[in-house]
C-alpha cells in the first residue's frame, strides 16, 4: 500500500497518525480516502468546490503532483505522497 | 572584488574560511561587500543573524517593529534578560557589534508594510526571510520578486521546519520559483492553526535559521548550490528530512505590485468560503474590554466566567474562569448560564469569538461578551501576577 505522510497541523484530524495507508490508484483518490476516513480534514483539503486548497501542495515522492498530472497522478504501491501545508510560524490567536 | 581589503585582525577572524580552498579569500570579499536584508529578528532571525555577523557579511540590515519579551527568550538566543522591553533591532545590533565590530549593522524599527517594503530592500543585495505570519511572508516575496532579489526563506511550527531559496537568479539570469509558486494563496484565518495549536520547539528555529544562514552565504559567495526549486523540510519530533522539488507554475499570475496583504490574507475579514452574511455576523456579537471586566468584579456585578482554552494552558495561568475547551463546548451547554451574564475568554480572544458564534447560532445564547484581548489583555492591564504565554 503507498504511505501517506500527514503534516503536524493536520495530524489532529487523523487521531495523531503521522502516516496513513491508502489503496487509492491516483492521488485524488488517495487524498480523498482520508477525507472518508476522518471527515474534519475535509474542510482543511479541499474547498467549498471540492478543489484541493491553494496552500496545501501534494507530492509524490519529490515531484509537485500539479507538474505530474494532477489529482489523476497514478499512485504505485510502495510510493510516498506528501501533504505540504504551508506554515507561517509564531504564535497568534 | 579585489578592491575590497581586510585588516590583520580581520584576515585572523576569518582564518578558517580563507583556508576553504573553494571559499578562500574571494569569498569572503564577497560575504564583506554583501548588504543582506533580515526580516525579523525572532527565533529564526536570532541564530541567523549571529552566524551572519560572525562570518563577516558587510552590512547586515534588521527588521522589525517588536520588543524583546521574556516569552522570547526560550529561543531568541540573540537577546538577553537586560534586553527584556527594549527595541529588539536595538538590542539585535548592540550584540552583533559586539559579536564583530567589522561588519555595518542598519537597522529598521518599523513594521514592514506595502508602503516601505520596496524603498528598504531596494538597498540591500538578498532578502532573508525570519517573518512570523502570512502576510508578511507574501509581502516580502513580492516585494523580492518585483526587484528581482533572492528571497532565502525559512518557516517553522512547533517540531516541523521547512527553507528554500526562491526567486534566485541563476548564471543564465533565469529566476527560480518564488514562494507564490510554492504556496499561490494563504490559508484563510480560520484554517490557521490557533494559539492553543502553536508554539515551536525552542531548539529548532536555531537548526532551521541556521540553514537558512548557510543558504545566505552560498548565494552570496556563489559557493555550492543553493536550494532554489527545492525545498528541505524537517520533522524535529521523528528526525526526517526531505528535499522535494518545486517548480515555477505557469497558471500564477506574475506579481505586478504590492497589494494589502492584511486583506489578501484575511486577516480580520470573512474567510472567502463563508457566506456573504459572514461579515455582519462576524461583528455582531458582545464584546467587553478587561477593564469592564475588572469594573464588573469590583462591583460585584453577577457574571459567570468561561475560560475556552485547552487544559495545559490553563495550568499555565487561568483567570478563576470556568474551563470548557472550545472543542468541548457543544457537550457542555448545560454548564454555560443562560440568567446571567456571561464572559467568554480564551488567550487573546479569537477562540472565545469563536465559541461565541457558535453558541449564539446553534443555541440561542444571547447573554455572551467576548473579552476583548482575552487573558493577555487582563495579565497587561489588570493583573500582573498572571503568566503571559
């Protein structure tokens, strides 16, 4: 099965799991299984027109899936995809 | 370059780059003749702007608009407890002088905005960025990217690390992916992890501003290969590290001038998702200032107080108030009266806004008043015993 890696802001709404298994064949697939399995990161991935958010990248491998072919990458068995959220650091709030 | 000396003292500080065969004294004529720019002095300005100084960049300049606290001070390394409250560009310079009295330190005590960006940074070579927040991130990139400056960058969050170097010019005058490529838009405010969700483990931001350090010294000398169209991530909890690749993306729309960026980022406007009734919904709730709050205590006014923070944070400092973590407030409504009134608190007042909103939609509570500054507010203002955090 292809790892998923979860990044630290998001881990909350995967029950603290750093990593998920998927069996999905392409990355919108794989993505959107977390949203089936853990429904709260759904309105952290993806917008009111189910697009994936402009300030998370996902990553197969080390390769930006919008330079591949998008949400219909093809994801292999052993591959890695990562969510990269972007952080700006500090304390506010 | 040759034009550029070094005195006998000099030429012994930086002994052990002059004997770097690829790095040698040309580099270091480099690093003397550079004037690098450093947009904040927090956790990752601090041990950057150290090695910096130590190394022998010529002119270094700081910004920031901000005074050293004592909640600093578990990993702004650069400043000391006699720094506490003072100007923290004035406390930055007066230890980087002492740490190389060879090097100019500029400094800029001012918030940077879309007004001043350009005029300062047009005077130094490279950018650094140390920011702490959203807007000034996209500002300082723009601002990088419209003159054509290399953007070194680094961001942290509680274990986790990210540097890249964007909008760097090659030997072929090409410039590399810029952090809009990377991250076209801002999370909306909501989506932002809250002050109960923050913090940053003390040690990292000295790992990670000292990358970012050591990126500056390459793009200036021209030594190695800078990190433009890569960017390095590090997971501090489980000691991972990646290089992923980045890439200029042909669907953003070039930067042509600096816009509001408190606005592009939404800071103290609607999220873009919400409803068109989120604005007016937004401001409609009650709001009380600490020193109503305080007025009300003296007098005896009947109120009941909640405390909206997590429990760790209440171990840290509380107010007396009644604890019901904003997560848990939808299972406790029997707890919050509905006969009195009744003040909601949290750090500094964005989860209390919060849980105002939803208890007054989904409930129909209408005797709520969000404490305007939250705990922070009523430890500056009221009480001074309380711990700030």
């Amino acid at each position: 099965m292809a790892k998923i890696i979860i990044p630290t802001p998001l881990r909350k709404f995967t029950g603290n799991n750093a990593f998920l298994e998927t069996n999905g064949k392409t990355i919108g697939k794989a993505i959107y299984g977390i949203t089936e399995t853990f429904p709260e990161i759904k309105q952290h991935l993806y917008d009111k027109d189910g697009k994936l958010r402009s300030f998370v990248r996902v990553f197969l491998g080390d390769t930006d899936v919008r330079t591949l072919s998008g949400e219909l990458t093809e994801v292999g068995p052993t591959d890695t995809i990562s969510i990269i959220p972007a952080i700006a650091g500090g304390i506010k709030g | 370059m040759s034009e550029i000396t070094f005195s006998k003292s000099e030429l012994e500080r930086y002994s052990r780059h002059l004997i770097i065969p690829e790095f040698n004294i040309e580099g270091q004529r480099k690093l003397k003749a550079a004037k690098v720019l450093v947009v904040g002095t927090g956790g990752l300005g601090a041990p950057m702007l150290m090695y910096l100084a130590a190394a022998g960049v010529g002119t270094i300049g700081l910004v920031d608009f901000d005074v050293v606290d004592e909640s600093n001070l578990q990993r702004q390394v650069l400043f000391s407890v006699n720094d506490i409250g003072k100007a923290k560009v004035e406390a930055a310079k007066e230890r980087l002088e002492g740490l190389n009295p060879h090097i100019k330190i500029q400094i800029h005590n001012l918030r940077l905005t879309s007004e001043n960006a350009l005029e300062i940074f047009k005077n130094y070579d490279l950018v650094a960025d140390g920011t702490d927040n959203f807007p000034t991130r996209y500002l300082v990139n723009d601002a990088c990217v419209l003159l054509g400056k290399t953007n070194v960058y680094a961001s942290i969050f509680r274990f986790d690390g990210q540097v890249s170097v964007f909008n760097y010019k090659d030997k072929n005058g090409i410039f590399g992916p810029n952090y809009r490529d990377l991250f076209p838009a801002p999370p909306p405010p909501g989506l932002v992890p809250s002050c109960a969700e923050g913090g940053v483990i003390g040690v990292l931001p000295g790992i990670i501003g000292s990358l970012q350090a050591n990126e500056v010294i390459k793009v200036i000398s021209g030594v190695g290969e800078p990190l433009a169209g890569r960017l390095f991530l590090f997971d501090a909890l489980n000691f991972e590290t990646r290089i992923l690749k980045i890439s200029k993306d042909p669907n953003q729309v070039p930067v042509s001038k600096l816009i509001d960026y408190e606005f592009f980022c939404g800071v103290g406007e609607p999220d873009s998702d919400q409803d068109e009734n989120a604005k007016s919904e937004k401001n409609s709730f009650k709001e009380i200032s600490v020193k109503e709050l305080n007025e009300w205590q003296i007098s005896g006014e009947k109120f009941q107080l909640i405390d909206v923070r997590e429990e760790f944070e209440y171990e840290i400092s509380n107010m007396g108030g009644e604890l019901i973590p904003l997560d848990e407030i939808e299972n406790n409504i029997e707890k919050i009266a509905k006969d009195v009134k009744v003040v909601v608190h949290c750090r500094s007042g964005q989860r209390s806004e919060e849980a105002i909103k939803v208890l007054e939609k989904k409930f129909d509570f209408r005797n709520l008043y969000n404490l305007r500054g939250g705990l922070l507010a009523y430890a500056t203002e009221i009480d001074q015993s309380i711990a700030k955090y």
